[in-house]
C-alpha cells in the first residue's frame, strides 16, 4: 500500500479484532501525517481512524471489565 492512498476499507470495524483495529489505526496515523493526499481522502482516513479508535477503546473497556470481574470473584473465593 501506497503512503500516498488511503488505507483501503478494511470492512466493518466493529467485525475487526483489537490487534486488527491497533494496527489499522496506525497505518491511517502514518498515512495523515505523511500528508500528499486529497482533503477528501484524508477526511475519509480521519473518519476510518476516529472509528477504529473507538473500537479499540470498546476492547480496552471489556478487558478492564472482565479484569475487575475477576477480581472481584477471587476475593471473594480467597
């Protein structure tokens, strides 16, 4: 892939996993601050990436969840 084209749709966001979304997310970061694209095409790739960091922050909040739940069954089992 090009640095001067934007990342191609990668599909529905919510259907990528956390490793996945990361990893596009970076790839549309490095590819606005290289710039050399349309205004379009960087508000295309602003919007892919705002998407895919939600994303990332939905995974992030389930873990921290599951992580408390089970805290929470350990000291109650310990």
């Amino acid at each position: 892939m090009s640095q001067n084209a934007p990342a191609p749709a990668g599909g529905e966001v919510s259907a990528l996993s956390y490793e996945q979304a990361r990893e596009e997310l970076l790839s549309v970061v490095t590819q606005l601050e290289a710039g050399g694209v349309s205004l379009e095409q960087s508000l295309t790739l602003w919007e892919r990436g705002e998407a895919l960091a939600d994303h990332c922050e939905s995974w992030l909040e389930g873990a921290k969840k599951r992580l408390a739940a089970a805290r929470s069954r350990a000291e109650n089992d310990g």
